[in-house]
C-alpha cells in the first residue's frame, strides 16, 4: 500500500511540473498593462510640451530612429493646421497625439487601439511607479511590491499547505492538492523571473541633430 502511495504521490507531482513548465512558457508572452495610450499618459504629454514649444525632440525620445521622418512630417502638419484657428487646432493636436502613440507602439511590437481617455483605473503600481520617478523616491512603490508579494505568497501557500495532507486513494483531493501546486509554484517562479530579468529597453544611435533618442517603454 504504502509503495502505491508513493507511485500516485510520485505521479501527482510530475503532472504538476508539467503544468507548471507549460504554463510559465506563457508568461513572456503576456502582454504588460501599458499607460502610453492614455490621454493623460507620458507619450501624449510629451506631445502637448512638443506643440506648445515647436520643440520636436521632446517626443523623438519615444520613437525608433526609422519612425523620426513619419513623426517630423506629422509634426509639420499638426503647426501649421494649429495656426488656422481653435477647431482646427482641437483637430491637428488630436491626430499628431494619435499618430506619435500609434508609431509608438508599434516600436513596441503593441497593437494601437485609439487613444484612451484620461483619468482611467490603471490600478495601483503605474501611479505609484510614476510618482516614484517624479518625486525621485522609491518608498512607495516598495511599500506597494512588498507588501502585494507578502499577501500572494500567505494566500497561496496555506491554500497548498490546507491541501497536502490527503489520502492517496482519494484521487479528487489529490488534483485539488495539484491545482494549489501549481498555482504556488507558477506565482513564486513568475515573481523571480519579473524580478531577475533585465531592465526592458532599447538603446538607438542619436539621430543627425539630435542628442538623444532613447527609445522608451511606458
């Protein structure tokens, strides 16, 4: 008996670890919540400083190097439509918005799906990560991380922990014991690799003219 109960023991957790690899394969190809779309996001606002000053190298910095000429030429287009009245500069400043975060994202390999309105839930972790960067403190978000890490680890693991002790003939309990497995693992192992990987993006050389031209992800 106690030879079974080992083999199904043994053969729960194999099943699990196939679930889990399979399942982690998934996780680069997740798409991250983005803010870059928003009305009220960086790259639009860097969009406004540009219109409002004529100075084109405040959006460049968002762009790959072969999206500059796309960009200068909406750019062109945007100031002299502005200058025609109100309405019309209502209507240049919202297709040069359009098409700088459209270009944009699709440096990033992201679909564009129109300009999101300002003021939308993007949940906690943007703001604080933005308020992190404009005030030069990361407390906040470390408060934030820790703090949503140390609950998802409690929940999980004594959601794992209440399911392990199972009889081996009680089949049920036992894939109710690998599903809280493989959630554990798969939470513990996605938080590493977020953790480990590298800083995302891309450094470009400077185009003719212009200093910088850092290609930013948001």
């Amino acid at each position: 008996m106690r030879a079974k109960s080992i083999a199904k023991y043994t053969a729960l957790l194999s099943l699990a670890l196939v679930i889990v690899f399979a399942a982690m394969s998934l996780i680069d190809a997740t798409p991250a919540l983005a803010h870059c779309d928003g009305l009220d996001g960086p790259v639009v606002g860097a969009a406004r400083m540009a219109l409002q000053t004529a100075d084109l190298n405040r959006v460049l910095i968002w762009v790959r190097p072969d999206d500059i000429s796309e960009i200068r030429r909406a750019f062109d287009e945007a100031l002299a439509i502005r200058r025609l009245g109100p309405q019309a500069q209502e209507l240049a400043d919202r297709y040069f918005f359009e098409t700088l975060v459209r270009i944009h994202r699709a440096g990033e390999g992201a679909p564009y799906t129109g300009l999101k309105p300002a003021g939308r839930d993007l949940g906690p972790a943007i703001p604080a990560a933005d308020k992190a960067v404009e005030t030069g403190s990361l407390d906040e978000v470390a408060r934030l991380l820790t703090e949503a890490v140390r609950n998802g680890l409690h929940t999980r693991f004594h959601d794992l922990m209440a399911k392990k002790s199972f009889r081996a003939d009680d089949v049920t309990a036992g894939r109710r014991f690998i599903e809280s497995y493989v959630t554990f693992i798969h939470y513990v192992e996605g938080l590493y690799k977020a953790a480990a990987q590298p800083a995302a993006g891309h450094q470009h050389e400077p185009a003719a003219g212009h200093d910088n031209n850092q290609h930013l992800h948001a």
